[in-house]
C-alpha cells in the first residue's frame, strides 16, 4: 500500500478533501475558511497524502508564529485516515512540513 501512496504540497483544490479527513477522524474540526487561512498566509507548509487515485487520505495543517525570535512553527493539525495508518504517512507529512519551516522561514 505504501508504495502506491504519495506526499505533495496541498493547494485550495484539495482543501475540501483535508476537511473532510479531519472530519472523519478528529474530534476538533475546523471550518473550510480556517484551511483557507492557512493556505493563503503559508503555503508551503501544508500537504497532503494521497492514494493513487488522487484522493486525500491525510493532511498537514501548520504555521508559522508570529514574531517569534527564533521563528519557529507549529503544527495545527494532523490526520491520516484509518484505512491508511502504520505506513509511515504521518512522519512524512510531519518532516515535509517540518523541513519547509526550516527552509523558508529559518525556523530553528
């Protein structure tokens, strides 16, 4: 299964589908114009894990803090359906989100 799964940067094209895992898997969920912020102020720290027929089977939900020194981020939310958990989903939304930080924003 594993093989069949990929790790890209979100756009607002897949914001609906990063709802909707959100839905079917966390108690605390978010309304479409709270993804839409994030996209719109940090894009390049949001991304998807999607099957190989292109459907949303996890998301990455993260920012960076304002005025920080050193700039660090955080993770908003994370979620990879049941069907597709214990392949390693997670950790790669995590250290893809992750290493953004570091490369745009210098995070520490």
């Amino acid at each position: 299964v594993a093989a069949m799964l990929s790790v890209r940067e979100a756009s607002v094209e897949d914001l609906l589908q990063m709802q909707q895992t959100n839905l079917w898997c966390l108690p605390e969920n978010y309304n479409l114009k709270y993804y839409l912020y994030h996209i719109l102020s940090w894009p390049q720290l949001l991304y998807v894990a999607e099957d190989h027929k292109g459907k949303v089977v996890g998301y990455v939900l993260a920012k960076m803090e304002e005025d920080d020194e050193p700039p660090h981020g955080h993770i908003t939310s994370l979620s990879v359906l049941r069907t597709h958990r214990k392949c390693g989903l997670a950790t790669k939304l995590m250290t893809s989100s992750h290493d953004r930080m570091v490369e745009s924003f210098d995070a520490a």
